[in-house]
C-alpha cells in the first residue's frame, strides 16, 4: 500500500517570513550594486549585507546575481504603485510664463514620471551601463532596457507629433531622439551625481529643455 502524499504545509506568517527575506536581500544587493558595481558583488557580500547564510539567498534567488539585479530593477523602475503624490505637485510657474497648453500639460507628466522614475532606478540603469562590457547578462540588461526607454519616447513624440504640438522644424523621430537622450540614465546621474543638482533643479532643467526645444 503506497504512503499517502505528504502535505505541504504554509502559512501566512511562514509566506510573509520569507517575503521579508526576499526583500532584505533584493534591497541589500540593489545598495551593493549601486555602490560597488555588478561584478565586484558577490553572493556572499550580498548575504553578508543583508544578514543571511548564502544559501538563504540562492534558496531566495536560485539565479544567483543576474536573477536577483533583473527582479531589484524591475520593482525599482515600478515603483510603488501610488501616483497620487505626483497627480497632487503643483508646477512651479513664473511671472511673464505663458498659458500652460495641453503639450506643456504632456511634458509636465513626462517629467514627473521620468524623474521620479531614475531617483529610484538610475542608480541600477547605470551599474547595468557601466557594467555591460564585462558581464554578458549586465549587457542584455542594458540593451534591453535601451531599447524600452526608446519605445518609450516614441510613443510620446508620435504624441506630440500627431496633436500638432511640435515645432515645425521638429519631426517625429527627433523628438523621439530627444526624449531619449534627455531622460535618461546617463543624463540623469551626470547632472544628480556629478554635477550635484538637487531634484528640484533637475526638474524644473528637464521641463524648461524639452519644452524650448520641442514645442511650439
């Protein structure tokens, strides 16, 4: 007589136990990452920072590194889900500024999601950038995200391009190219990082450059 299958047994404190430890180690590999870069962090740096055995983090993350960088990414790039803070900013406006149209209206939210956005994740996009020479997945990250980030600004300069909204001069495709480069990664981290901008000026840069150079 066969023995009846053993019961797997779960429960909510066990499942939230090891979300928990998911998140401890995401969280401190993604500080690693940013801070030591992708190959230079290893498993056991990782299990050290976080305060586990390293087999807790492949038990956690059976990819290893790769598994762990793609998943620490993706939940920053996500972010939390409420939009409600950014809906809610007002835009800073200045004597002598023209009528806000519904193109600046565009601009202003592309701003707000894209500075928001790399405040989390740049860190990440740029360790995937630096590290794409040496590291065969940091090299599919990066292109991958690439190209994301352009299929991005395309769908919003084809926006801007059929509401009539660009400059004459402009077409479709430069404006895409514009997108593109303005809020990106390496821009981002070159004015935040290097140059010691505060979020604020970062913003307000980004607004002003994509409104002078795309709008009518």
């Amino acid at each position: 007589m066969s023995e009846p299958a053993r019961r797997t047994y779960s429960s909510p404190l066990r499942e939230e136990a090891a979300r928990r430890t998911r998140a401890a180690i995401r969280g401190a590999a993604a500080r690693l990452f940013v801070r030591d870069g992708y190959v230079s962090t290893t498993v056991r740096h990782i299990a050290e920072e976080a305060g586990v055995a390293v087999r807790t983090v492949f038990t956690a993350y059976p990819g290893g590194k790769a598994d762990l960088f793609r998943e620490a990414l993706d939940e920053a790039v996500a972010g939390p889900g409420d939009t409600s803070a950014t809906q809610g900013r007002p835009t800073v406006r200045r004597p002598g500024d023209r009528p806000m149209t519904e193109a600046d209206l565009i601009v202003e939210r592309v701003v707000d999601y894209g500075a928001e956005m790399l405040e989390r994740a740049g860190g990440l996009l740029m360790t995937s950038v630096e590290s794409s020479g040496a590291d065969p997945d940091m090299r599919r990250f990066a292109e991958e995200d690439a190209r994301a980030t352009a299929d991005n600004a395309r769908t919003i300069a084809e926006g801007l391009y059929e509401g009539g909204w660009l400059r004459p001069d402009i077409t479709a495709e430069h404006a895409a190219d514009v997108l593109y480069t303005l809020i990106s990664p390496q821009v981002h981290s070159l004015l935040r990082r290097d140059c010691g901008w505060d979020i604020a000026h970062y913003r307000s840069w980004l607004a002003s450059t994509l409104r002078a150079t795309l709008l009518r």
